[in-house]
C-alpha cells in the first residue's frame, strides 16, 4: 500500500501525499490574500517579470494555484531539496498560464533549506514575491528571523499559506481526539527537519518578526474540509497523527492505535468529514515614504 502519512514528522514526502493534498488545498487557502497581492503588484514598478521565489515547492502545487492569479509575465524559481519532488514540479508545472493567459517561466533549484547559505542569494534585487505552502509550522524561530531579513533588503512580498493552526476535529469524535491533537502539536515542537519546530505558533511567531520590520500583514483562515470523497487522504492522516502522537507518548500507543482503528473504519462513510485548522498569510513590504 502506498504510505500516504502526511509529512509533518518527516522532511521527505511523498509525492502520493501531496498529490491527495493538493485538491483539498486549493479550496482551503484564502483567495482574498492572493487577491490582494495582485492589487499591490498592479501597483508596484517593475523593469522586468515579476520574480517569485517558491521555499518548498514540492512538487508546484503552489505555483499551480498562485500563478494564474497574478499578473504576468512571471519567473519562478521552485525550490526543494528533494530531487523526485522537482522533478515531478518541473512535468506538472508545463503550461502554466498567469492571469493574463501568457506562459509562466519557471526553473528548478535544489537546495536544503536549513542551509542559508543555498536559499539566501535567491532573494536577489529583483525578487518581488516570496511563498511557501505547508511548509513553515516544520521551521524552527532562527529560520523565520533568517526569512525576514532576507525579504527586508529585498523589500519583497510575502504569501505563507496553510499553516497548521493546531486544530481538527471529526465529524464522528472519539472520546481520545483532544489528547491525540494535544500529543501531536507537542511532537510538531519537539522535533522536526528544521529542529524543534514551531508548529501551531508558526504564523504568530513570523507575524510578530514581520510587523516588528515593518511590514503590513493579514491573516486568513484556510481550513482544510475533508470530505468522504478524499477517504485516502482522510486514512493518511489519521496515520499521521496517530505516529506521532505515539512517539510523542508511547505509554499511550496502544489506546492511540485503537482509535486510529476507529477513525480508520469510519474514513470514507459519508457521514464522515475531516476538519483541519490552516491560516494563510500576506505581509507587503513597508509604504516607501
Ligand atoms: C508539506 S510539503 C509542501 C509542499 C508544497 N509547498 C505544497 O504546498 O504542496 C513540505 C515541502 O517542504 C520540503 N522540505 C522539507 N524540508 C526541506 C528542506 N530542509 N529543504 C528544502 N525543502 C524541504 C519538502 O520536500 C516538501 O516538498
């Protein structure tokens, strides 16, 4: 069977995996922020394309939403470090229109996010927008104070989006649900690729950073809605929360494993739906004065 845990106790995900995700993310995430980063780009003086920079790309899904909601022309620059993943960016990211209908540019970059030193130099002069999806609750603080340096000299935007916010909830509850969620937040903060990640308090922490260098933000909720149609996706991430909230107590494993078993029997009823709690968002660069 194909693993399809969600990744948020891993750094390499499976291409299945975000493949479940992506419908489901393209509904959640708030269209009034990317709205607004249109208005701002109309606004704003530009000698060439507008430059975009995608941290985590996976395999594009974020280019695929973003993209033709944008102003063209565009050039985009995907980065990851897992090779299969862009590669995948790469094929599925053919064709991409921007909203004018002209084609999106696009190049592939390998690079371990950890590192500063292979992310950084990105950030060039010309760089008008910074994104990334699903990826910032794996961050740890000193990464996000490095993100905001880097957007300051460059006085480029920023679209965080589908952050875990540290909330779901099932339609059919189980009596553990809150000590799972509550097990499974901790393990997002004591562990992760990028150490101990921030998890639930990822927007706060980067909303916090970017106000105090002056940027505008709004926040969104993007709530994930998971319906019977998506019971694989539904499966996945039952698994997921019940891996890690058994590492994060494994004197608690047995009752976590029998109630994923009942959640795992009810995915896919149509009685059965998933929420899960995302927040997007938008920070513009100060107003010039
Ligand atoms: C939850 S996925 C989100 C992917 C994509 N942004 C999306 O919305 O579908 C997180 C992404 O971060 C990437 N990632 C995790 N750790 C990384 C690291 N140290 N360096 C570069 N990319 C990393 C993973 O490979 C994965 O593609």
């Amino acid at each position: 069977m194909t693993d399809t845990r969600p990744g948020a106790i891993r750094d390499h995900f499976d291409t299945d995996w975000l493949t479940l995700r992506e419908p489901v993310d393209h509904a959640a995430r708030a269209m009034t922020l990317s709205q607004q980063l249109a208005a701002w780009l109309e606004q704003t003086d530009r000698s060439g394309p507008l430059q975009l920079v995608d941290l985590g790309c996976g395999r594009g899904s974020n280019l695929r939403y973003l993209a033709p909601l944008l102003p063209g022309p565009q050039s985009w620059s995907l980065v990851d470090h897992d090779e299969r993943l862009l590669s995948d960016a790469a094929r599925l990211s053919i064709g991409s229109r921007d909203r004018d209908h002209g084609p999106v540019h696009f190049n592939t970059i390998e690079a371990d996010l950890r590192d500063p030193g292979t992310w950084q130099h990105l950030l060039n002069t010309d760089t008008g927008v910074v994104t990334a999806s699903a990826l910032i609750d794996l961050v740890a603080a000193p990464w996000l104070d490095q993100l905001v340096r880097g957007l300051q000299h460059r006085q480029a935007a920023l679209l965080v989006t589908l952050s875990y916010n540290g909330e779901f909830a099932f339609s059919q509850p189980h009596p553990l649900d809150a000590e799972v969620r509550q097990a499974f937040n901790e393990h997002q903060q004591a562990s992760g690729p990028f150490g101990a990640g921030l998890g639930p308090k990822a927007t706060e922490a980067l909303q916090t950073r970017l106000q105090a260098a002056g940027y505008r933000v709004s926040t969104a909720p993007s709530p994930w809605t998971v319906p019977p149609q998506h019971a694989a996706l539904q499966r996945g991430l039952v698994l997921g929360w019940q891996d890690a909230a058994s590492e994060q107590r494994p004197q608690r494993a047995k009752a976590f494993a029998d109630w994923a078993q009942q959640h795992l029997q009810q995915a896919g009823s149509p009685e059965c739906t998933l929420q899960v709690g995302h927040t997007d968002l938008l920070a513009l660069p100060p107003e010039p004065q």
